[in-house]
C-alpha cells in the first residue's frame, strides 16, 4: 500500500540517451506531485530577453523578478537586466502556477529567490532576496502573497 504523499522515484543513467528526460507518471495528481512538477518547470523553462540589439535565453530559475517601467518589461538577474517583449499581466499568467507572484502593480516576483520577508507598518511587505536587493509586497497583493508565502 501506497503512503500519502510519497513518490517513488527512479533515476536510470547510461551514455545512450541523447538528452535528458523527465518522465511523470501518476494515477491522480497529488498537490505534492503538483508543486514538483512545476519546480521542474521552474529549472528547465526559459525566456528570451533582449540587452541592445542581442537576444538572450534565460532561464527562469535565474530570475530574480519582472518589473515594468514606462510601459516596458524587464527582467532581473544576476548580471543585470534585459528587456522582454510580454507584459507584466502575460508573464502572470504564465509562471504564476511555477513559482512566480504578482507583487505590486508593476513586479513579479520569484519565490525561489526570496530569503525572508519583513512585515511594514502600513499593511506592506519588504521581500529580502537572495542577491541583497529588496522588493516591495503592496497592500494589494499582500494577501495572495501571504497564502502563497505561508504566513
């Protein structure tokens, strides 16, 4: 008999396969199951991002956050920015289920970098990510993120 959430795992090797492979299977999807599934979305998905007149792949486990600024979206990661042709709205709907929240009207955040959050006076967030930068979590969104975050 199977236990709650537990999930058997199996890993095979061999110079023979060409590329990797994840294979999933499953009877029902567990929210355990879920929640892996989409952190192996998170760490094999990419975006394209544009710095001058160069395009660049980035992965998503890379980003730190989305902003948009002057009706232009950016992207965040350790070696700088790089402008993406979605809108903040888009990226949501997109990653939203991988790791990803709305919070404020111009930033996504992703969880993954996030290292602690300190709660503010007026009903508003600090998010401390793992780089050193701080983002704002605002009213709005605050109480999304606080299901989301475990608070």
């Amino acid at each position: 008999m199977k236990k709650a959430g537990a999930i058997k795992l199996t890993m095979d090797q061999s110079s023979a396969y060409e590329e990797e492979e994840i294979v999933v299977k499953y009877n029902e999807m567990s929210h355990t199951l879920d929640n892996l599934v989409n952190q192996i979305k998170l760490y094999s998905s990419s975006i394209v991002g544009k710095r001058g007149s160069s395009s660049y792949t980035i992965l998503l486990s890379d980003i730190y956050y989305f902003e948009s600024v002057e009706n232009k979206t950016f992207i965040y990661v350790s070696d700088g920015e790089y402008e993406v042709d979605l809108k903040l709205y888009e990226i949501e709907e997109q990653l939203n289920k991988i790791g990803f929240i709305r919070i404020s009207k111009f930033c996504i955040l992703n969880l993954d970098r996030l290292t602690r959050v300190k709660g503010m006076l007026n009903g508003k967030f600090e998010a401390f990510l793992d780089n050193g930068e701080k983002v704002i979590i605002t009213r709005h969104y605050a109480p999304e993120f606080k299901k989301r975050f475990g608070l």
